[in-house]
C-alpha cells in the first residue's frame, strides 16, 4: 500500500494511538504544518504527526511499516531540499520535542530532537558553555547534528558531531536503542554525517565548553568594498592556518543590509566581509585579533563583546522563515586563484539583498579527526563553501537559482568533489556517493544492517549495500 492510499481510518486508528496531534489536509493549520523554511517547498503530505515524545515516533514508525507508508521526518524544518516533508508522505514530526538538560558538572547538554540551536545555546551559555553548532540559531539541532555540523567552534572544538557523545534513535523496526562509542558503535559512526538515513534521533547528549568570558566572546563581521574581494581572499587563506583557534572567521560575499547597527550610507552596497568569533580569555583578544582589526581598508568593523547565544542568533532576523532558497555546495580544499576569479564575477552580480555566498573553515580540531573516524570525510583542513540565491519574493526564484547554477557551475572544477550532505539540494545519487568519499561503503553496509528495505530515504540517500 503506498501513501496516498492509507485509508483515513487508518489515520484515525494512528490519531487514537498518539498522544500528540495527526494533523491531516483538510484540517485547520495543515498548510502551517507543512510549510518549511524554505518557501520554495511546497509539498503536501499524507498526514503530518506531531510526535509530543519517544512513544509516539516508535508508535508512527510501527503504523508506517505495517501500512507501507512512506514517511519524512522533520526536525527544525530548515533543509533547503526540503526533506523534512514529502508529498503523500507520513511526516513524523519532531518539533515540539525541544527540551534541553544541562549539566553544568559534567559539561554535557541533553536535547530533544526537535530542539533549535537557539534553544541549546539559551541552555549552556547561562553557564558559560557551548557546543559546536552553525551560524544561525532557528536551525534545527537534529539535521545540522546529523549531517556534520559546521559553526563558529569548529576551529577549535571541532565539528558538532565530534562532540556527540551519545543519541537515542528508534530503528526501522520500531525498537529503540541508544548509540554511543560503546553501543551500537556502528550506528554512532553512521549517525555522525550520515544523516537520517538509519533511524531516528529522539534525543542527542553533547559534550559542552567553557567559551569566552562566562559565554561572552567577542565577534561580529569586518567588511570590506566588494571591489577589495581578492585582495581580502588571499589574506584571509595566509592568515587562518597561523590564527589561533579560538579565533573563527568565516568569508562571505553579501549586500550590506538596509538596517541598523549599518550605517545609512552603506546600505544596499554589495560588500566581502568576515564575520568573526575570538572565543579565548579576554586578555589575549587585542594581541589576538590585531592581525584582523589593522587589514586593508574596511568599511565596517563590527567586532564587539557579546553573549554567545546574540552572535549565534544575529542572523536569524534578517533570515526569517518563509523565503525563497536555492542553493549549491562543494567542500574547497583551499581558495585558488581561479577560485578569486570566480567569486570576484559573481559577487558582483549578487542578484538580491539576501542572497550570498559563504565559506566556512573545516580545520583545527575538525581536520584532527581522521576522516575514516565519522561518516564526515572531509576533513582535509578546507572549506566548506555554499552559494545561496534568497529572495522574499516567489516571482525572483527562478532568477536566485540561475544566479546560483551558473556560479556553481564555474566554481566547482575548484571544489574537492563532493559538498556538505546538508547543502545539497535533491543532485543525484552520484553527489551523495561524492560527500562521503571512501566512507561511503561502510555507511552502505551500516544501512543494510539498520534500515534494509530503506524506509528511511526521504534524505540524501544512502543505499542498503552489501
Ligand atoms: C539559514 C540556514 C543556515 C544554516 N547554517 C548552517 C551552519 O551554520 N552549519 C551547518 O552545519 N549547517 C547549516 N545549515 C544547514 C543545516 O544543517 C541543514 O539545513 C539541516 O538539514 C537542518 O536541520 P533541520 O533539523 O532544521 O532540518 P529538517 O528539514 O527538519 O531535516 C533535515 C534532514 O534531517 C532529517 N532529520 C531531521 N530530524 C531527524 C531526526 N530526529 N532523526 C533522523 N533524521 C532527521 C530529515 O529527514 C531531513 O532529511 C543551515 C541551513 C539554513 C537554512
């Protein structure tokens, strides 16, 4: 029986089964549930199961096996294929499970899986803790940890996953088991880049960090005239291997917002710009950022002392759900001459305010990793590059995404191959194969063993090898 034939009562059996809500088309705030935060998504399902604990998710993977439905799972809702919905699909979703749990004694965090990155930062840095997230805090915890996760610690700390120390995941067969170095070690090595792909994540425990002063870092962007963009390039990738790792900075091509704390005067002006994050004591910082703060001749230098949790979130204003997305990705393992040349072309063709072009350093403690030690293979001290076409407007999503193909399409004869399982759209079983390079496999073999008949692929799909 596939989805779109699972009878309405069988729905109705699955609603009584369940402690939180099945909500089903027709019914008032379908359309909400199924939106996600890319507005270019727009999928309908089945019927969308707002899971309120571990029960109901082992109660919706059992209903879906025995009625042959195919299921999505959503957790912050924010991947830009949009694999947190499907169309005619079971979406077993997991966003009212945020519930987090300090322990300030052993520095770990415990976190539902339908937490954001806002609320674990929220959670920690009340004691001065973290743990290596992304760059935006509206971003789910689930798909970012499952994927790799890449943010300001990776320098320093490393990549999200290398500090999972443990996830509760209910299998194909509706068992629940918890993974960690001693149980089930095979699935734990999958889960850490592999995303959902072998069952799912109902809670993460994470090792957390001392940062900064009490959680206060000092951070915020320096940005330069679009037109010193190789000047700024060529600096940055000298300068970033001999920083020290406390101290993060990730390069983007923007357009200066039209808004406060910018000055009048630059906004709507296309920019290159770092957004920084010195996360040691506070007593080093001048010696330390001296280097950043004397470069060139910027337009702005926003570094200030702030809360951890307020650089986290900078950007989730000027990113609210419900815009347009399109994105392209690739893994760089450094940024070539030709690599400027492309940047510099279209960074001047920027086709709206939103849209960017970001590269993020996978070094330091990640590239420590050895990169057979997770699914995540890249981790040959590089970058992890995305360019992303944003618009509010739908009548521009046809204008974001040529803007994006054709920088991708120049761009990518620099990359290293493959691309972040979490930047890519819906490319291809042969680009799926490329992320994981020689862990591939292995994380096939994983898959037989945990999810033969793939009930989970509404994903960058991994398939059940031998
Ligand atoms: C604005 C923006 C900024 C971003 N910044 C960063 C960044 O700084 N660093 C970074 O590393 N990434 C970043 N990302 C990418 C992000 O990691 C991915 O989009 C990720 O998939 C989001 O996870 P989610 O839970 O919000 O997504 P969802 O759309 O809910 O899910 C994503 C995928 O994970 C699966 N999944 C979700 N929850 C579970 C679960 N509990 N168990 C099993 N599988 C599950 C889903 O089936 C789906 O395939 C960013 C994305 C956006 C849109």
């Amino acid at each position: 029986m596939t989805t779109s034939t699972t009878a309405t009562t069988a729905y109705a059996e699955l609603a009584a089964a369940m402690r939180g809500d099945l909500i089903v088309p027709g019914d008032p705030g379908y359309d909400q549930a199924r939106a996600v935060y890319n507005a270019m998504i727009d999928k309908h399902p089945g019927a969308i199961a707002r899971c309120r604990d571990a029960a109901d998710v082992i109660t919706c993977v059992r209903f879906a096996r025995s009625h042959g439905t195919e299921i999505a799972v959503r957790g912050g809702g924010h991947n830009a294929a949009g694999f947190g919905v499907w169309d005619d699909a079971l979406v077993i979703d997991l966003s009212l499970l945020r519930s987090t749990t300090v322990s300030p004694q052993n520095h770990t965090v415990r976190v539902d899986a339908g937490a954001t990155w806002g609320d674990v930062d929220h959670a920690t840095v009340a004691f001065g803790m973290a743990t290596p997230s992304g760059f935006i805090a509206s971003t789910g915890v689930a798909g970012l940890t499952l994927g790799g996760g890449t943010g300001y610690l990776t320098r320093r700390f490393g990549l999200t996953i290398d500090n999972l120390l443990s996830a509760d995941v209910v299998l194909a067969d509706g068992s629940l088991v918890t993974a960690s170095e001693s149980s089930n070690s095979d699935l734990f090595w999958a889960l850490r880049g592999g995303g959902g792909n072998f069952g799912i994540v109902t809670s993460f425990t994470f090792r957390c960090h001392d940062i900064g002063e009490a959680g206060t870092i000092i951070g915020g962007p320096v940005l330069y005239d679009l037109a010193d963009t190789p000047e700024v390039m060529r600096w940055y990738r000298e300068l970033l291997p001999s920083l020290p790792e406390e101290l993060n900075g990730w390069i983007a091509l923007l357009t200066i917002p039209p808004a406060p704390p910018f000055p009048e005067t630059l906004w709507g002006r296309k920019a290159c710009g770092i957004v920084w994050c010195y996360t040691g004591p506070h007593d080093r910082a001048d010696k330390v950022l001296e280097s950043v703060r004397s470069f060139g001749s910027p337009l702005v230098v926003g570094l200030q002392p702030m809360p951890f949790t307020v650089l986290q979130s900078v950007f989730d204003g000027l990113y609210p759900a419900g815009l347009q997305w399109y994105w392209r990705a690739d893994f760089f393992n450094e940024i070539s001459d030709a690599a400027i040349d492309v940047h510099v072309k279209y960074g001047a063709q920027l086709p709206t305010g939103h849209s960017t072009m970001h590269l993020y350093p996978i070094d330091g403690a990640a590239s420590r990793v050895p990169a057979d030690a997770t699914a995540f293979a890249y981790r040959d001290g590089g970058y992890n590059g995305i360019i992303a076409g944003v618009d509010p407007d739908p009548a521009n999503a046809g204008l974001i995404s040529q803007w994006t193909k054709d920088y991708w399409e120049e761009l990518h004869p620099t990359s290293a191959g493959g691309a972040y399982v979490n930047f890519l759209m819906d490319e291809g079983h042969d680009r799926v194969k490329a992320s994981y390079r020689g862990n591939y496999d292995r994380l096939a073999q994983v898959k037989r063993r945990y999810d033969p008949d793939n009930m989970f692929h509404v994903n960058q799909n991994i398939q059940p090898g031998g």
